[in-house]
C-alpha cells in the first residue's frame, strides 16, 4: 500500500469516527433538552402541589377524595373540584419521572422516590373510575406502566 492510500484510509476512518462522534453528541443533547422540556412543564404542574399543601380546605377535600364518601363517578365530583386538580399535577410529575427514568436520565432511586410505588392517592377506591376518563391525556408508555403498577384496566 501506497503512503497516499495509508493516508487516505486514515483520514477516512477519522471523519467516520467523527460523524460517529457528532451523532451521539447530537443524541445526548436532545435527550437532555427534552428532559429539561418536560422538567420545566412538572415544574409548572407541581405549583398545584404547593397549593395544595397550604390551603386547609383543599387538603379537606383530599382527604374527603381519599377516605370519603361512596357514589364517585368518572367525572370529578364538584366538591372535590380542587384535589383533582391536585392529583392530575400529581400525576403529571409521575408521568415526567416516569419518562425521565426510562431515557436514563435518573436511576432508580430517584425514580421510587417519587412515590411511583404505594401512593394512597392512586390506590383510592375512587381514583381508577375517575383515571379511566383522564387517561388519554398522558404519554401511552407512562399510562401502560401505570396501569400496571396499580392494576387499573384500561
């Protein structure tokens, strides 16, 4: 082989090695732009939870959602107007944390300590009815996981 040919198949194999290079960079960035995305709109959900944490009357009407009265449709009830919207930005920050643990960008550590494992707000008797009617607006991947983490049908 020539020095010419030696030359031309390495910088060759440099460029490829490069473009390789590129790729992956490209692919970790977009990975970490799109967990920054989703981080930015949990942040935004997680604001209910701070409401929530310090309003008496909503922190009633929790524990009425969790402990209270029989008769809960698919629809959330009027007087608990105000946990539904506390449990859907709860489950919002599930749904990122979710997402965020299977691109591999928290262990599983952080993952369970979000309470993705024996959350009384999720193993209410009237929390898989009022599920079945808001599921659709979450990622198909986290609504599969879930389901199956709490045994709710579809």
């Amino acid at each position: 082989m020539s020095g010419s040919t030696v030359r031309e198949t390495l910088g060759f194999i440099s460029v490829v090695a490069g473009l390789v290079f590129v790729g992956v960079e490209i692919h970790q960035n977009t990975a970490i732009a799109r967990a920054a995305t989703r981080q930015a709109l949990s942040a935004s959900s997680s604001e209910f939870v701070l409401v929530a944490a310090t309003n008496d009357e909503l922190g009633r009407q929790i524990d009425k959602w969790l402990f209270g009265e029989e008769g809960h449709t698919e629809a959330c009830p009027d007087d608990l107007h105000q946990a539904c919207r506390w449990i859907r930005a709860q489950l919002r920050l599930q749904e990122n944390v979710f997402l965020q643990f299977r691109e591999g960008l928290i262990d599983e550590s952080v993952f369970y300590s979000y309470g993705w494992r024996d959350n009384a707000t999720f193993e209410s008797p009237y929390f898989a009815p009022w599920w079945r009617a808001i599921r659709t607006t979450y990622h198909p991947d986290f609504v599969a996981a879930f389901e199956a983490e709490y045994g709710l049908a579809p």
